[in-house]
C-alpha cells in the first residue's frame, strides 16, 4: 500500500511540476511576446525618423536646386546652404553608424531633423530676402534707364538747339 501512496504522491508531484512548467513556459511565451512587439514598435519609430530625415534631405535640395543661376550673390547663397545640407548628411550617417540604442537614435536623429529645418529656415529667408532685393534693384534699374534715356533726349535737343543758334 506504501508503494501504490507513494506512486500517487510521485504522479501528483509530477503533475505539480508539469503544470507549473506549463505556467512558467506561458508567462515566459508572453513576456517573449511583448518584448518583440516594443522592439518592433521602437524598429517602426526609427524607421519613420530615418524616412522624415531622409525626405527633409532631399526637400532641400529640391528646393534649393530652383534658385541656381538668377544671380550670383543668389547662387553664393545656394553654394553655402548645399554645403551644409552635405554636412548635416555626414553627420546623420555618423550617428546612425555609431548609435546603438534605439532610444538614443531616435533623439539624435529628431535633433538633426531640427537643425535640419531651421537651417532651411534659414536660408530660405536668405534667398527670399535676396529676391526682393533683387527685384528692388531691377525697378531701381529702370528707372535710372529712363531717366538716361529722358536726360539724352534733352540733351541731344539742347544740343541740336544750340547748334542751330550757332549757325545763325
């Protein structure tokens, strides 16, 4: 009889032990599932940073690319601000070469894409503040042609008066 109590205490220990096995596999199962799902969600979020930096880099210099040629101070302008577009790419690649944590990244990467933003601010007030005062200068410019032209014309009739005065 001690045998058959002692099978039953042996069968209940191990059915004990099997069904805490099972718990403990099913805590381990779903503890497993919401680590992958925040890595997943924090894999999503770098990515869209990375997408918004990327597509405010090439913005830029789409943008950019509209002002080439209309005038020299202009195209300075636009040779200073590529140059720093050009850095900001280096340094982006820089941290996401040397960054690990995705929490870091994803800060770093949000400051750049500031720095990127206010640096096209920036430029673009330049290059439109250019414009204005390159328009500025055209009237200004016509103006003084019309009023070489008026000045010749009274000239060549003053000229042309004298002339006949002289003559008589």
């Amino acid at each position: 009889m001690e045998t058959q109590s002692e099978n039953k205490n042996k069968s209940a220990l191990l059915i004990i032990l099997l069904l805490a096995s099972v718990g403990l596999n099913i805590y381990q199962w779903q503890n497993k599932t919401n680590t992958v799902t925040q890595y997943d969600q924090r894999i999503d979020t770098l990515e869209t940073e990375k997408i918004n930096v990327e597509q405010e880099l090439s913005e830029a210099k789409s943008e950019i690319i509209k002002y080439k040629g209309i005038n020299a101070s202009l195209d300075s302008a636009v040779a200073e601000y590529e140059r720093k577009i050009a850095d900001q790419e280096k340094a982006i690649a820089g941290i996401r070469g040397k960054e690990r944590n995705a929490t870091e990244l994803n800060k770093k990467l949000k400051d750049q894409l500031a720095v990127l933003q206010t640096l096209r601010d920036e430029y673009l007030g330049r290059i439109d503040s250019l414009l204005v005062m390159n328009q500025k200068l055209k009237g200004e410019n016509q103006q003084l042609t019309s009023t070489v032209e008026t000045l010749s014309k009274n000239l060549e009739t003053t000229v042309s008066t004298a002339s006949a005065l002289k003559s008589e």
